[in-house]
C-alpha cells in the first residue's frame, strides 16, 4: 500500500532537508488610539548665520562618535547639528550646533569666530523644509573642557534655545586639543 511522500519531498525538496520548526505566531500589532495626535516630523537644519562676524556655514546632522562624544565633520567649515537633540521650532529643548574651531588639512573653520559674538546678536538657521527661526544671544561663555556642563546644554526641557559649541582657549599641544570650549546660547527672536 502506497503512502504520501513527506512533505519536504512534495514540494520538491530534497527528502534529506530537515523539517522546520513550528514559526512562532507573528507579534499582534496594535493600533495606536486615534487621539493621540501624530508625530511630527523633523525639519533639520541645513545652514547657520551669524552676520554680525560673518559665520555662514552648512549644517548636516551628526550623531554620537565612538568615544561618546558629539560627532563632529572633520571640515571646520561645515557645523554638525546634534540630531538626537531638538530641531529648530520645537517646543523644547536645546538645538545644539558644533564644529571644529580649525584643522591642520582645512585650516580656521566658520565657529572660530564664535569668541567674537556678543550678547544681542542675531543668529539665523535655516531649515531643510525652508523656515528660518531666528534666535538672539543672550550668552557666551569660554568654559574649562573638563567642567562642560554637558547635561545642561543637551537638555531636552525647558523652552527652546539654541546652543552653539567649539574649541577656545589655549591649545594644548601635548594632548592635541584645546583646553575649552566656547558656548553661544540664544533663544527665539
């Protein structure tokens, strides 16, 4: 008496194959309550402007580097946007900005002449989507690298500022940096 061939074998299978494990049912996906409202997508800096000391710079978004610091573009020229922070016209939080002060292979960048922006001065950022959100300093300060208070200029609370960062101060040639940072904060025009 004949009998059906395994299955692995109707399909066209070699018999040797070994038969599959049961799959485990697929995740029951849920539908999200249709009150929440919708997330809003992100529109990411693209260009920065000082023109009271002339800082025009391109703008890409960075992440974080392998030592845990913020990324930063090897070009002094072009600022990295920290895009796991805000983004221009948000509701809170801090967009920070950063970059090089200046390199061996691309020399002096755009942010080294953050040491010459005062209190009242404009800045404008540009977004991908078009807008440009205006801000007006209302800080600068040159900190020691090892006191940065980190935490308080990636907050995420607080009303919306923008805060812009590079190297000051004396450079350090035995350890190859510079031995502080300059940080512009301003808030919306």
């Amino acid at each position: 008496m004949a009998t059906d061939p395994p299955a692995a074998t109707r399909a066209g299978a070699p018999s040797s194959v070994a038969p599959q494990a049961e799959r485990p049912a697929p995740p029951v996906v849920r539908r999200a309550p249709a009150t929440l409202p919708p997330i809003r997508a992100v529109d990411p800096p693209v260009h920065v402007a000082v023109v009271e000391v002339g800082i025009d710079a391109e703008v890409v978004p960075v992440g974080v580097a392998a030592d845990g610091q913020m990324e930063l573009p090897a070009d002094p020229d072009v600022v990295g946007w920290y895009r796991y922070g805000s983004a221009p016209g948000g509701d809170s939080g801090s967009v920070v900005l950063a970059g090089h002060v200046d390199s061996r292979r691309y020399g002096v960048g755009q942010l080294a002449r953050l040491r010459e922006i005062e209190v009242g001065d404009g800045v404008n950022v540009r977004t991908a989507g078009g807008v440009d959100a205006r801000y007006r300093v209302v800080d600068v300060e040159s900190v020691p690298k090892a006191r940065l208070p980190v935490a308080d200029l990636f907050g995420r609370d607080g009303e919306e500022r923008l805060v812009l960062v590079t190297c000051g101060g004396d450079f350090d040639r035995s350890r190859g940096t510079y031995e502080e940072n300059i940080v512009v904060t301003a808030v919306r025009a």
